[in-house]
C-alpha cells in the first residue's frame, strides 16, 4: 500500500441543507464525523459553516489528512475549479477549490456530489464491476452521476447528469434559484416535493398519523418516511406519488442511457423500497425494452454517506497526483 492509501482524507458533502464532513482511513472507514445545518445562510457563512465543520472533524482524529474532497450542488469549470451554476446554494463563479485551500491549508478538490457519489459506488460499493449505470442522489434536489463503458462520466460542460431538472410537469412548479424551467423532476421527487405531497395528503386524511405529525409543525420528509416504515397509510400514499413520479425520470435515463444499473442514494432514499417499488412499476410499465425488465433499480451500498466517500476518495487522487505517495 503506498503511502497516500494509508493516509487520512476528508470527504465533505455540501447540500442544501446540510455539510456533512468526515475523516476517512485507507479502508473508507468514517473515523470522525460532523454535521452542521446550512439552509438559508449568506455565501460568507456559508463558506465558514464549511470551514468550521472540517476543522471540528479534522480535531477527531490524531492523524492529519493529507487532503481534502468536497462534493457540492453544482457544475464547475473543472479548468479553474469555479462553480458556474448552484441552484441550491449562493455559490455561483466562486473559485470554491481556492478558497477552501487556504482556509483550511490542505489541498482541496471539488466536484458535483452526484458525481462524488457515482465515484463511491462504482468504486467500492453497489456499481463495482458495472459498465453502465447511473447512481441517483435524492435529497434536497435530484443529481445523477454518469457511469458509461466503465468511467465516470461528466459531459462537455462538466453538466452531465442534471437529472433533477427533466422537465415532467408542463406548467408545474417554478424549479428555484439557477434554473429557468417549470416542472423539473426535482419539484416532484426529492425532499421538499415528499413534504407538499404529504401536507396535502394529510389534509385529505385528517385522522391519520401524518396529519397529527402536521398539525404539530412543519413536515419533514424524514418524519414522513419514519411514518410510512411504521404503516400509516397516509404517509405511504404519499411517498407511493413520489415514487411514481421518481419513475418518469427512470423511463427517462432507461431510454436515453440504457444502463444496465440505477443506484439510487441520499436522503430520500431512506424510504427504500416503499419508494422504489412505485418507481419501478412505472418503469416496467413506460419505459422501452429490453431496458423495462432488465435494468436494475436499487439502494446505494454507502446510502446517504455515498458523497461524502466519493469525496474522500477524490482527495486520495489529488493527494497522489500532488506527490504525497
């Protein structure tokens, strides 16, 4: 094993909710872990929540990483390391890679967290040894990361994989900050569109346990799944149209990709099945064959740590292109 396998990373995966960081060894175990809350923040807090959270996770550990990987909502110019779109995030043409170097005096690479999550799971986890297949994040929005005859894909523009805004819905919800469209994927299937769906359900069914949980607040989408695992109807309805509508966007990557694998990840996926049983009955039913029987729909090996993997493990590349093995 050389030097840099055997040395410490750190994975960090920015949402748009949440930065999770974490110190992983040579055998992607998570040795220190740290998750602080981003919604809402100005860019200069943003980027000190970032700081912060990798410092705190850095103190976790008696070792000290050698780099620093982080997955982030966005497309970049790989040639400079700018965000040039964030639909989630205040990010926009930052040089995110700088910035955070000399922060935090490690090297720093950044890339789309789908894309990170893709790394994971066709690395060491669900998609080892598979030619072509798509690892799905659902969380905040949707991101799709690229498998294609064995390599990671990113596309001409580094876009590839924006699966969240496929437009589904013609005169549907406005998708938000960075997209122009309506009726993107995302406003049906990711954590915000589960809770809409489920405050409507839960009007249409006062005596449920989903309409007790609202009254008492806000739902989350977390406390959603947490009532559909335990059989309250009303929760389950509502995940079952998300996962429907999670799998429109299923016929989509089975007839414009044909992979022979979809690793579905983030959040949302907690869920498991309850929302992936609905997604693929309408791919069975909707999509081409032979990509409607074969293709495989299931949960991400590392769930909703795949990002933050992916992430580590691209700080293992920079370290050993720095000469650091």
């Amino acid at each position: 094993m050389n030097k840099v396998a055997a040395e410490c990373t750190i994975g960090v995966d920015l949402g748009g909710t949440k930065v999770l960081a974490g110190v992983l060894d040579a055998d992607l175990g998570i040795r220190s872990r740290v998750r602080h809350e981003v919604a809402g923040l100005s860019r200069p807090d943003l980027i000190d929540v970032i700081v912060a959270t990798v410092e705190e996770a850095r103190r976790g550990v008696a070792d000290e990483p050698v780099a620093v990987g982080i997955g982030v909502p966005a497309t970049f110019d790989h040639s400079t390391g700018r965000v040039v779109r964030s639909t989630h995030l205040p990010l926009m043409d930052l040089a995110i890679e700088d910035l955070l170097a000399e922060r935090l005096g490690l090297p720093v690479v950044a890339d789309n967290d789908a894309t990170c999550a893709a790394i994971a799971e066709h690395r060491a986890g669900a998609a080892v040894g598979v030619g072509n297949a798509v690892v799905m994040t659902l969380g905040t929005g949707i991101g799709a990361g690229l498998v294609m005859d064995g390599e990671v894909r990113r596309g001409s523009h580094g876009a590839a994989g924006e699966l969240g805004h496929l437009p589904v819905e013609p005169g549907g919800l406005e998708c938000g900050l960075g997209c122009p469209g309506r009726g993107c994927l995302e406003t049906r299937v990711s954590g915000p569109a589960l809770e809409r769906e489920a405050e409507r359900v839960a009007i249409a069914r006062p005596q449920s346990e989903l309409a007790k949980a609202a009254a008492n607040g806000p739902l989350r989408g977390a406390r959603v799944v947490e009532l559909a695992h335990d059989g309250d109807l009303a929760a389950l309805e509502a995940l079952g149209i998300v996962g429907q509508w999670l799998g429109t966007g299923l016929v989509a990557i089975a007839n414009l990709l044909d992979p022979e694998l979809v690793v579905v990840g983030g959040g949302l996926a907690a869920a498991g099945d309850l929302l992936l049983e609905p997604a693929r009955s309408v791919l069975r039913e909707r999509a081409m064959p032979p990509a409607a029987l074969e293709m495989e729909i299931i949960p991400a090996k590392f769930g909703a740590d795949a990002g933050l993997i992916g992430a580590s493990l691209l700080a293992r590349d920079r370290a050993a292109r720095d000469g650091n093995g």
